[in-house]
C-alpha cells in the first residue's frame, strides 16, 4: 500500500495530517460515511495529494492500517516483561494484558467494524496482510515458544502463538464489533486472562 514516491518535507507533512484527519473521521464516523471531501476539507489537502500518495480512500485507510499495526506491535514489544527467568505461564500473562487492553478499546473496535466492512476488498486486504505479516504480535509470542525447551512448543511455535492471540481476543472482540458489545472492564480483562491462559496451557482434560 505504501507509495515508493520519495516525498518532499512538506509533501510529507501533508499526508501525515491527511491520514490523521482520515483516521479521526473513520473512527468517529464509520468508513463508508466519510467521503474524501470530508478529510480533503478538513485536512487541507487535495484530491491530487490522495489519488498521488494512497491511490484511493480504500489505500489511504489500509495505509493508516499499517500505520496501528506497527505502532501496536511497538507499544506490546516494550510493555511486555518477558524474562527466560519467568515461566511460560508469567511471561503469557504479561504479553495477554497488553494484548488484552489494545483490543479491548473503542478506537480498536471501530477499526474492527471499517476491517470487517472491506472483507470484500480482497486485494488490498491480502495484499495488507502480506505487507504487514512481520508486525503482527503472534511475533513476539512465537519467539519466545521457540525458545521452550519443550519441543512440542517449539516445533509448533508459529501456530501456538497465533492460537493464543486469537484465544484472547474471543469472543469479547467479534461481538464488540458485530454487535456492540459492552468492552470488558479491568477486573473482567484480568478475569478473561487468567482463564484463557490456564486453558492454553492445561486444556479441559483435568478439568471436573
């Protein structure tokens, strides 16, 4: 999504207020009710800045997109304590409430309703996830089950951490997007963690 065109300072300064004005307007609005006039207008940019740096109102949300992926991915990397002298289980919980509390936000679910809302657009959306595939925070966790002296964790790093990050997020995020659902508040964040957790690691097999 990104353009190879090298920008100017000032050619720079303005596409960064046209993805914040964009941004602000697709959160507050919705995607399909924020029109480019409506960010043109407010940004001060123009329809040439847009078509020229994003080709499209659906390039210029992917590329804000990009923009929360890495920002996120940046925001777990540094508040998460994970520490070889931790077990598995401490170094889960600390990577879960960072996670937890990125999705459980309104700006996240809005971004989640525009996400659901360009499934059809396949193009961009495949073409964002390839592009983006290296921030995506199942990263973090696949690094340290690499690093597990269990070699079933090992051997299977990639698909545990991507199992985990989707464990967490449901089903509290689906339904705050699809439906609207009341975000969890601190205690029942902590709650929701503690759980996911102990099923990751122990299953239902010694459950009663």
């Amino acid at each position: 999504m990104n353009s190879n065109k090298i920008l100017s300072k000032k050619n720079l300064a303005r596409k960064d207020k046209i993805k914040k004005v964009a941004c602000e307007l697709f959160l507050a609005r919705g995607f399909q009710e924020t029109s480019l006039s409506d960010i043109i207008k407010i940004s001060g940019g123009s329809y040439s800045n847009i078509y020229d740096c994003f080709q499209s109102k659906e390039g210029l949300f992917f590329e804000i997109l990009d923009d929360v992926c890495k920002k996120h991915f940046d925001l777990i990397a540094s508040q998460i304590h994970i520490s070889e002298n931790k077990n598995l289980k401490e170094n889960l919980i600390s990577f879960a409430k960072v996670f937890v509390n990125i999705y459980n936000t309104a700006p996240m679910v809005s971004l989640g309703k525009i996400i659901f809302s360009q499934v059809y657009n396949t193009d961009y959306l495949q073409n964002w996830i390839q592009d983006n595939q290296k921030f995506f925070a199942h990263n973090i966790l696949a690094n340290l089950f690499s690093k597990q002296k269990n070699k079933y964790i090992c051997d299977n790093a990639a698909k545990l951490a991507i199992t985990f990050c989707n464990m967490l997020k449901e089903p509290y995020y689906t339904l705050n997007v699809l439906v609207d659902f009341p975000l969890m508040n601190n205690k029942e964040q902590e709650e929701h963690i503690e759980f996911m957790v102990d099923l990751f690691l122990n299953g239902i097999s010694n459950k009663t």
